[in-house]
C-alpha cells in the first residue's frame, strides 16, 4: 500500500502516549517514515524495545505511567518544544455497572481521560513558541454504538471528544489545532482478546466497507492531521470505522 509523504512533518518533534503497541505503535511506525522525530510513551517495555528495535532505533522510547502526573510533567519537560502530540493512550477493559467502585472509576479516568488534558497543558507554551502546533485526541466508537460493559471508558471518551473541542477554540489563538480522532475496530492483538472471528466478521457485516480497519489507516488520518495540510481543521472529530457507526 503506498501512503503519502508530507514533507512538512520532517524534523518536526512528535509525542505519541501509549506507543508501545496495537494503533500506537502503527502512528510510531508512521510518523518514523515521515522523518519526525518521533517520542513515545508507555509502560510495556519488552513491546517498546521490541519497537525501538524493529524501527532500527530511530523512536526513543519514554518509560512513564501517564497516571502519575508529576513523572508526566518530567518526561515533557526534558523533551522541551514539541510540534505534535498524538494522545491515544487508553485502556478498553471491560467491567460491569456492578463492580465500580469509586476507587475503580478514579482509576480509569486517570488512565482513560486525565492525561490528556495534562499532555496538552505541557506541550501548549512550546507550541505557542513554535508558532503553532498540532494536537490529536483519540476518541472511540464504542460510546457513539453505546457498546456493554464499557461504561466508564465510553464515559471518558466522550469526555476526549467535549474537551478536544473546548481546547481548540482555547489554543486556535496561538494556531495550535485540537483535533479528535475516532477509530471503528482495529484489528490488534489486543481488540483480538475481545473478538472471536465470528465477533469480527459481525462487524465487518455492519460496515459500509467491507473490510477490517488497520493501524495504518488510523495512521493515515493522524499524518494529515498532524502535517501542514490540515492547517485550518480544528475543533472536530475524524470517523475512521469503515462507515460502522
């Protein structure tokens, strides 16, 4: 499959949460072959050595559990200016309505929502020094479907998609871009735990394409996004489910 190269993303400096593995790893793959110096953070490090290693060392990695804010802040601050921030760090386990408690429900907003707006708040001065900058949140389809046994990460990613508007109309002064990527299902080791073949081919059936989504074709909106050709889209959300919600 060939994709497009957007030479205004050379050089440009890249954060990518959550970049270890499944969709993340598929925008660290895409944002190397842009020539971007690329930044991922994540928790799984034998999935981001093995990464590293893969993409011949080009991606350095940033051990940092986003829940802990202050290792957050620290890991921004030793980068300095950054151009684009992809926030697709998240975490989709199932849980019923039952079982919540507000121990549980603190817990997955700081690993589901919190960071996010925490990541923007450190990138935002840098990018004013730029003289602009990109930001690119991850919503989902599950809360537009109203899918089971979500609810608390539908919760937050819904709340991804209110605040992504609210910080584009409060950083579009600096011409810092807020946009919200919304993927369908992606075909991941991690989405495969969720779906047996009969599950997966269920969704196909409902999509108006008739195909299983990939981490490249995310990829492929988050580039456009991210480069000089999305320079007046801010503010909203980017459907990439094959015509599924």
């Amino acid at each position: 499959m060939s994709s497009a190269i957007y030479p205004s993303l050379a050089d440009k400096r890249v954060v990518i949460t959550g970049g270890g593995s499944g969709i993340g790893a598929g925008l660290v793959e895409a944002f190397v072959k842009q020539g971007a110096e690329v930044h991922f953070i994540d928790v799984l490090q034998d999935d981001a050595q093995a990464l590293v290693d893969r993409l011949d060392g080009k991606p350095i990695f940033h051990e940092c559990d986003l829940t802990d804010l202050n290792a957050l802040a620290e890991v921004f601050r030793q980068l300095g200016d950054v151009n684009v921030l992809v926030n697709n760090a998240a975490n989709d386990d199932r849980h019923a309505l039952g079982d919540i408690t507000p121990d549980y429900w603190e817990d997955r907003l700081a690993v589901n929502l919190r960071h996010v707006l925490f990541a923007t708040q450190a990138v935002a001065p840098g990018m004013k020094a730029l003289g602009g900058g990109a930001v690119i949140n991850f919503g989902s389809i599950s809360w537009h479907l109203g899918l089971e046994n979500l609810v608390l990460y539908e919760t937050s990613k819904a709340g991804i998609e209110g605040m992504t508007r609210a910080l584009a109309r409060e950083l579009g002064e600096d011409n810092i871009r807020v946009n919200c990527v919304v993927p369908g299902n992606v075909k991941t080791p991690r989405q495969s735990k969720w779906y047996s073949p009969e599950g997966e081919a269920d969704i196909v059936a409902s999509q108006a394409l008739k195909t299983r989504i990939h981490p490249h074709h995310v990829a492929g909106m988050v580039l456009f996004l991210a480069s000089d050709d999305g320079a007046v889209c801010t503010g909203h959300n980017y459907w990439v489910d094959a015509g599924w919600g």
